[in-house]
C-alpha cells in the first residue's frame, strides 16, 4: 500500500503539513491572505503552540493578515481552548491556531475560528477555501496597514470560567496531589496555575513550552510511562497527561495505570450528569460507557460523524451538558464549546473531591468496555474505496454508515474509517472482553489488507 504521509492534509478540522516541505511560510501566508479576506478586515486573534516552527509560521500567517487589512491580536503560546475563549471573549473576527495537535514535531498546521471562537463549521470552510482557490485576496494599500497587538494576559479568560464553573472551595480542601505531563505543549502555559489554583500539590513533568517532544503527543498508553511511574514515585492521588495543544486529556490513577483516553470522557459525563442532567453529544466512535451512563440518569445521548467541529454543533443544537469525543477530548459547554484537556482535568478532580473516592474506584464504577484501537496506512483515496467495499459486503448485518462504517455485534462493535488528518484507516473494535476485542480488531485488520475476492 502506498503512502504520500508528508503531502498537506486540507480538510474540515484545518490544514496540516511537514514544515518546509508541505507547510512552506508562502503557503501559511496564502491560506492567511484567504482568511483575511473571508473575515473582512476585522481582529483576528493568533495563538500556536509550543512546537519549534511556531514562530516561524505564525509570523507568515501575521503577514497574510496584515496584508488583507486585518489586526491581528498575538496572543502568543496558548492551550487550544484558551485561544477558543479569548477569540470569544475578546470580540474578534475571527483566529487563527498555528497547531498539529498530536502530529509529529516535523508538522505544524493551521486552524481556523468564527467569531464566536468555535472552529469554522463546514460551510464556513467550503466558503473560505473558495477564497484560498480562486486566489483573490483583498489585499490593502500601505496607508491602510493595522498594527499588530500582543495581549498580556489571554489565557486569563479561560482560567477565569474555569474557576467559577468548578467547586474549587471543595477540591482545595482535598490539597490533592498531581502529576502533570504537559508535552513540553501549550498546556505548560497554564497546568501549574490552574493546578495551584485548586490547592493542588502540583509535580510537573515535560513542562517547558518549548516544543521539544520527549514522548510522543497523543496521549495514548504507551506513551505515557514516564507519568505512570511518577505518579507511583510521588505517591499522587491522580496524573494527568495532555497532548501537545492540550485539548486532550488521558489519567493516570493512584496506582500509576493508565486509565485509556476513553475513561476521560466517561467520568466527566458521569460527574456533569450527577450535577446537571441534560442531553449528551458525543462522536460514533466513542465507548458504550457513555450510553449506559445517560441510560441511567435518563438523558439521550446525540451520536455525530468524527471530527470535532461536527460533535461541538450537535453540543450546541442539542443544548447539551456534556460531550466529547474517546480521545480524551472532553466538551464541557459551561466553560465553551471545544475539546478542553482543563475542564476534563477540573471535573475529574471535583468528581474525586465530592465522592471521597480514588480514582480508581471512580473507574471501576463505569461500566466495563475494552476498546482496541489500530490503523493501516492507505491514502484517502484507497482508505475511502476498502471501507466503501466493506460497507457493501456487510450490508446485511446491523450497520451505522454515520461516517466510515460501524458494526454492531451482539457481543461488540468495529468502527472502519479513512482519517481526515492522516493517510490511515481507523479500525477501533470495543467488546465485554479483551479477547472479543482482539478478535473483532483482528479479523476487520485482516480484510482490509487482504480484501475477500
Ligand atoms: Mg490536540
């Protein structure tokens, strides 16, 4: 199977490229013109995160601005959802986000955000990317250049909700030990002052914003050792691990096990529903947990296709309390409607101080799943034509053609998909047990790479 991994992803969630091959500076500064040129001249906020083309891209990107007439707002090194606030708050045009997430360090990328601070909606992308296409930028004399502002303090707004949505009366009184692993991402910006905020005994690891990728950023078991064995070392009641633009969130428990990205997403819906019940929106993809949780606190849950654009407008439809998607990327509309590894993160916490229970004892009361995860490398092309003949010779059986194409098996499911951000196919099977699971992933491995004639 072949794979063209360095070659620019362009799809709903933004663009993604390996610097200096795919991801050039005229590039950033192009798809900064067309977005100039889409928000019409207003501010437009500018956050990246920690990764070591930061500079380098951002400032292509405050080229772009500027010369379509805008003023763009640098609020330097952010978390993703500190960015999303500020854009909020601060009134904007619109942002930009210079991230690739859990990407490789050779990657970087650009997000783009609405006014209200949310990601541009399909639409608004399809509209913007029109501009990109057809080349015509609204580009402004020199008399009629903006300056750039640099904002003191933008992460204040976040922090700000944050701690008046969580009881932070209750968990200071805890004084709950924490180990923290920011990445060396935006996370480190802020994880030690909303942890001492909360009277937690903060023990941070990797959290020097500066890009250097010890582990690698998606926050899946087996890369976070390092954490697992601090969280033994220093006795913590709880470790958190983010990814690299900290909107996700995996845990660590007392014992020093990793709790799987799914959980996060699992207990924050559990405690949100305890507090506040109301509807739940969250991707296909995500763990049954969720809807024998909202079964039982009588809430529907709202299942979307992947990407997190689509799962944050059925959070705001649907008027719901809590969402998220299994990668640990939790929504909690309270704080704003995007993936915020800070609200996961205050929840579990304020979980843990209003129950008086570990966290290990809060896992073992969600409702037990195993899900395995794996991936084959396919191009988009290939990726969308296997799962297009799969669809077809499972047709008979109980299938969900939401987005890729999910399984529901009596004792299981398997979700198959092509990946918006990486020349893969997602194959993720969840089962009662870790044998059913292994067998289900086994066997949808099996026909991808070798399709039945
Ligand atoms: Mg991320």
């Amino acid at each position: 199977m072949t794979t063209k991994s360095h070659s620019l992803k362009v799809s709903i969630s933004g663009v993604r490229g390996v610097v200096g091959e795919s991801l050039t500076p005229q590039l950033a500064a192009r798809f900064a013109s067309a977005f100039g040129t889409y928000v019409g001249r207003g501010k437009v906020v500018v956050g990246r995160d920690a990764r070591t083309s930061g500079p380098m891209v951002k400032n292509a990107v405050i080229a772009g601005l500027l010369a379509t007439g805008c003023q763009p707002v640098d609020i330097g090194i952010a978390p993703i959802p500190s960015a999303l606030v500020f854009a909020e708050q601060s009134q904007s045009a619109g942002g930009v986000v210079v991230t690739a997430s859990h990407n490789p360090p050779e990657w970087n990328g650009l997000k783009f955000l609405s006014p209200r601070g949310l990601y541009l909606n399909p639409s608004q992308v399809e509209e913007f990317l029109d501009i990109y296409h057809q080349g015509e930028f609204s580009f402004v004399p020199a008399d009629k250049f903006k300056k750039i502002t640099a904002e003191p303090d933008p992460l204040e707004p976040h922090l700000t909700r944050l701690l008046k949505a969580l009881d932070v009366t209750m968990i200071r009184e805890r004084k709950f030990k924490v180990v923290a692993d920011c990445c060396n991402g935006a996370g480190a910006v802020l994880m030690p002052g909303f942890l001492e905020a909360l009277g937690c005994r903060a023990v941070m690891i990797n959290a020097r914003p500066d890009g250097t990728f010890v582990r690698d950023s998606e926050p899946v078991p087996e890369n976070l050792t390092e954490i697992c064995r601090a969280v033994l070392e220093e006795k913590a009641d709880v470790g958190f691990a983010q990814d690299a633009d900290a909107d996700r969130l995996a845990i660590i428990d007392e014992r020093g096990e990793p709790l799987g990205e799914e959980l996060t997403l699992a207990l924050a819906v559990k405690h949100v529903l305890t507090e506040t019940p109301g509807p739940v929106a969250v991707n296909v993809s995500a763990t049954r947990a969720v809807d024998d949780i909202a079964n039982a606190a009588g809430v529907p849950v709202y299942r979307t296709k992947i990407g997190e654009i689509h799962v944050v407008e059925e959070v705001i439809q649907k008027n719901a309390v809590i969402g998220g998607e299994g990668n640990g990327g939790v929504i909690w509309p309270r704080i704003h409607a995007c993936r915020d590894s800070f609200s996961a993160a205050g929840l579990v916490l304020e979980m843990m101080a209003a129950s008086g229970k570990t966290i290990s004892e809060l896992r073992d009361e969600i409702p037990f799943y195993v899900m395995l995860k794996d991936k084959v490398e396919a191009t988009s092309e290939e990726g969308h034509r296997i799962v297009g003949e799969l669809r077809r010779r499972h047709a008979g059986e109980n299938i969900d053609t939401l987005d890729g194409l999910k399984i529901r098996f009596a004792e299981g499911s398997v979700h198959l998909r092509p990946s918006n951000t990486e020349p893969v196919i997602r194959i993720l099977a969840e089962a009662k047990t870790r044998e059913e699971a292994a067998r289900l992933l086994a066997s949808f491995r099996n026909e991808i790479l070798r399709p039945k004639s």
